[in-house]
C-alpha cells in the first residue's frame, strides 16, 4: 500500500457497544458496532465496521441517533464472532440496497468454538450465512489481503503476528478436516483510514490479533511512522497485569496521539490506559461521537 491516500476528515459514530453514555436514551448490547464517515473532496463514504449481536437494539440506536441506513454504502467484519456479526442479514434488510459490499477475512464463516463451560458455536450463526447475507442484498469480498475500501481507508487484511506477548485471549478451536485445531482467529482484520494533516486511525473490533500487532502492520503496509488514533476494543478484559503493562508501554512508544477504548478492552486496562495516557484516554460507550 505505497503512497496511501487520503481523507479529509473521518468521523466515527458508536452505535454499539457494551456501556452508554451517561443519560443517553441509547440501548447497550456485548459487542460493536462503528459508523463510520469519511470525506474526500465532494465524495463521502459511509460504511459499517461490525454489526454486533443485536439488529433490533442496533437499528433502535441508528434511529435514535438519526442515522440513515440507505446512506450505508458496504459493511466490514473485523472477525468471525457472534457479538460482531450476528443480525448482518436483517441489517442488510433495513438498509434496503443490493450490491452492498461485505469485507471479510476468506476464513470467517469457518466453525469457530469453546468446549468451556460447555460446547458452544461462538461464530458467524446460521441466519447469518452467505446464502443469507447475498439475499439481502450483500456482495461478499472475502480476502485475507489488505482491500482498500475508499481513497485513503483500507482493510488491513490478515495481521502479521510479530509480537511475543498477545494471544487472541481466549481458548478458541475450530475444525479442519474433522480434526480439532487451535484457532488463532486468523480472521480478526482492522481498518485503516490516513487522515489528512493527522495521520493514521486504526478502527479495531477486538484486536484479537494484539493491538500492538495491528499497530505495527499497519505502520508496515502503508509506510507510516506513528498512529494518530485508536478506536475499538483491545480484548485485554482477562489479560494479566503483566500484559496490560506491556501493551500500554508498547502504544506509547508507537506514538499513539490519543485511544477511544471499550467492549472487550477492560476495567484493568481502561484504568492503565488513561493512568499512561490521561485525558488522551477515553472510555467507548455507544452514543460517542469522535471526529478527526
């Protein structure tokens, strides 16, 4: 991705995520979703960064905050689980289009899975399937290459895995030729947006990947040198100590200007995160607005 584009200005809409803001008329669910806009010139691009579990909580939310649907031009999966996915068939219903584009990684209808407590299908649900999702109106690109979704925003594509300390946070299988594998959540994928006279913002969903990883990628494929933002969940609810510590020291040395951070992210790390990085920390919660 040499001489990666950009935008004028991108503005991040929280129309999901598993607290709300103080005296807000807005529903919470576990999970995310992101509204995003950007601006290049006369054109703007309006597309959705995960759907989260609910679709009537999450449309509730879209009117409340004035959102419309038909504005939404594609749809992005940053990986394969429920909280992220589920309802993107009805949510495609009610945007009411055909042709909407939905980026994924190539792996994410996978059988993805926990044994405990019990055994339990954590992935992308039947009502969600491709049949499903082409039906109303979805156009799948599925790709573990970076996919540019507008001049100046891109998906990342599969994250390389360079650090020694960030798993995916859970114990996750799935299945390959009838074996049981560990799965690495492969699929879990960012969008990258180059902001003029800022820099890069990553928009993650739950850096299962490791958000230093992500970081990092992202800083390689386009040539960067530091990250304006982050937005997203970091999936360090049950970290230890230990590797919260080190992720906080990590995106301070990556020269992240500022982090919006929730969902799967943690109490524990929230409270790391806005002791390195002060009022450069901010707790997501649905209803936020962000604009750069």
């Amino acid at each position: 991705m040499k001489n990666f584009d950009q935008v004028e200005k991108l503005k991040v809409t929280v129309l999901a995520e598993d607290s709300v803001m103080y005296e807000s008329p807005y529903l919470g669910q576990h999970g995310l979703a992101l509204l995003v806009q950007a601006w290049r010139g006369a054109e703007t691009y309006t597309f959705l960064v995960d759907v989260a579990q609910h679709p009537d909580a999450l449309i509730t939310n879209m009117e409340l905050m004035h959102v419309d649907a038909s504005s939404i031009d594609a749809i992005v999966l940053t990986h394969c689980h429920y909280d992220h996915t589920r309802g993107l068939a009805h949510i495609l219903e009610h945007i009411g289009k055909t042709n909407v584009p939905v980026v994924a990684h190539r792996d994410i209808f996978r059988l993805h899975f926990v044994t405990s407590p019990y055994l339990q299908h954590i992935g992308v649900r039947y009502e969600d399937a491709k049949e499903r999702i082409e039906a109303a109106g979805g156009v799948l690109f599925l790709t573990h290459e970076p996919l540019q979704l507008f001049p100046g925003v891109s998906t990342t594509g599969e994250v390389k895995r360079q650090t020694d300390f960030e798993d995916a946070g859970l114990d996750l299988k799935m299945l390959e030729q009838g074996k049981i594998q560990e799965d690495r959540l492969k699929d879990d994928i960012a969008v990258i947006a180059n902001v003029k006279d800022k820099g890069l913002v990553i928009l993650t969903g739950c850096s299962h990947a490791g958000i230093i990883n992500i970081a990092r990628f992202a800083l390689e494929i386009t040539q960067h040198e530091s990250i304006e933002g982050i937005v997203g969940g970091l999936h360090l609810i049950e970290a230890s100590e230990e590797k919260i510590k080190r992720t906080v020291i990590e995106l301070s040395k990556q020269g992240v200007k500022w982090i919006a951070a929730g969902h799967c992210t943690g109490f524990n790390a929230q409270r790391g995160l806005s002791i390195k990085f002060g009022d450069r920390f901010t707790p997501l919660q649905t209803g936020m607005v962000i604009e750069i």
